[in-house]
C-alpha cells in the first residue's frame, strides 16, 4: 500500500512541477545587477511559472509562488559547467536541494534582505539551510498534494492552512517554510504577530513568531523588516539612456528642431547685468540747478 501511494504521489508532483507553456515575465530580472547585489542571508522570490505556481498565487493573492535563500557558494554542488550552487530551496517531490542563480534569470524576481542582520545570525540562517539539503517531501501524503491540483474556491482566511496541510514531520518541508525555520533559528522576525499585555500604567507589546509551516512567499515581501533590493536602479539609474522602440531618442545634431522649449518671438532680449569691458559709457553732466529769488 506504501508503495502504491508513494508510485501515486510522484506521478502527482511530477505533474505539479511541469512548467505551463506561454509564460513571459513582464520585467526578468537583470543577471549581471542581481549577481553582484546579492548577499547571504538574502531571500529571493520568484514569480513561478509551472502548475503548482499557479495554485500559490491563487490563494496566496501575490505575484510570488516561491521563495529560495542565498547562502554563496556550497562546497561540492555545480552546475556541470562549473557554475556554483548558491541557492536553498524546497519544491514538491523534490525537498531541500541546492541551485545556482543562473535558474532563474528567466523569472520575474524580488530581493529581500533581512535589515541589521549580524554577520554571526547571518552565517546561522545560512549554516540552518544547507544542513538541510536532502530532506524529503512525503509524496506518500497524497491529501497533501490533491490540494494543488483543483484550484477550487478557498476562503480567505483557511487558504495559509490549505497550503500549509502536511504529515507534520519536520523533514517534510518545502517552500517558505523552511527559510522561516532559518530565521527562527536567530530569532528574526518575518511578520510577528503583535499582542498587548499588561496594566494600563504599563502595556507592553510581544512578538510571536508563528508557526513556520504558515508562512508564504509574499511574507518576505511585505514584511517591515526586510528591505526590498532592486538591482535595476540599486546602482543608479538613468532614465534619458533607456532606448524607445516606437520613438528613437533624435540625434544632437537634430535634437534642437524638436526643443521642447523654443525660445519666445517676441520676448525682448534682456540688459547685460554690468557693461563689457571695451564698452565705454559717457558720462552725463548733473542738470544745473535754477537759483529762485529771495525775498
């Protein structure tokens, strides 16, 4: 019977994982912007584009569908052509494993970065990840994985418990759940719940950290306290060099036939300020005064 449902669950997250035909992101990332801002520690989302994509952003209400953390470079992991595997993530059927950022230059892509994060948590959050590449998703759990398949009407507020249903064994992870971990090691808030307590002389506010199984991607976006990276205007951005296809920016020698500002007809030409140097203004004589009689 374990085989059976196991033969079953494979066949349903293979059918999860197939990419939809057609998709074309509105702004991909930039490659050579995105690999030189990244940092460890920072989580990247992605906009998705297989079936299960489709599912997340449905009940999640967001444009991201998954979410991987940035670790640098993981001793032993490439890419056949050498390229370094920098990337923790968790998919269905898959689990935990390791990819380089090079996968998703395609995808419409956000950076988040944890604010004031010291460099001892940060090597933590990371160190928690790849200590965790290699643990599984139960496809045995097929309820786990029907959930994904018919995109039925969920309330708003049962859609985090639709998405976070599992067997509840902790190697079983996959997706933001396993970032969150990562924090939660550190104590780094994602979105904390806000309570109050205490008397009315003195109220004190407490954090608590949710269950990591409820967390989504958009969760890292959203939240106060990651600060959103945009590698296109990161490191400056000029808006005069970007090239229109339907108005070609006019050359210099041409660009005054088009001045937005032409100078007005009939508008008098202005004084000089001071004379010019080889400009020599007479002088004028002060008009004598008329002396009247007195009486």
């Amino acid at each position: 019977m374990g085989l059976m449902l196991d033969t079953v669950g494979k066949l349903i997250a293979r059918y999860l994982q197939k990419e939809v035909p057609g998709y074309e992101p509105f702004t991909p990332s930039d490659p050579e912007r995105l690999r030189g801002l990244i940092q460890p520690g920072d989580v990247l989302l992605v906009e998705g584009n297989n079936r299960i994509s489709g599912i997340i952003k449905y009940l999640t209400q967001s444009t991201w569908s998954h979410s991987a953390l940035f670790v640098g470079p993981i001793d032993g992991a490439s890419e056949p052509d050498g390229e370094p595997h920098v990337l923790i993530e968790a998919n269905v059927g898959e689990g935990v494993t390791s990819a380089p950022l090079s996968k998703y230059y395609p995808y419409h892509t956000r950076l988040c970065r944890p604010v004031g994060l010291s460099f001892e948590d940060r090597t933590t959050v990371c160190r928690y990840a790849i200590n965790r590449i290699g643990f599984g998703y139960d496809t045995k759990n097929i309820l786990d994985l029907m959930r994904f398949l018919i995109p039925l009407p969920v309330p708003q507020r049962w859609r985090r418990r639709i998405i976070a249903m599992g067997s509840g064994d902790p190697t079983k992870i996959i997706c933001s759940a396993l970032i969150a971990q990562a924090f939660g090691a550190v104590r780094y808030p994602i979105l904390p719940r806000v309570t109050e307590a205490g008397s009315r002389q003195a109220r004190r506010e407490i954090l608590h950290i949710r269950d990591s199984s409820l967390y989504m991607p958009r969760d890292f976006d959203i939240s106060p306290y990651f600060a959103i990276i945009k590698p296109t205007i990161e490191r400056g951005f000029d808006y005069t060099a970007l090239h229109w296809a339907d108005k070609p920016k006019p050359l210099a020698e041409v660009a005054a036939e088009e001045d937005p500002f032409p100078a007005r007809i009939h508008q008098a030409p202005e004084a000089p300020l001071a004379p010019a140097d080889d400009v020599v203004v007479p002088m004028r004589r002060p008009a004598a005064r008329r002396l009247e009689p007195v009486d």
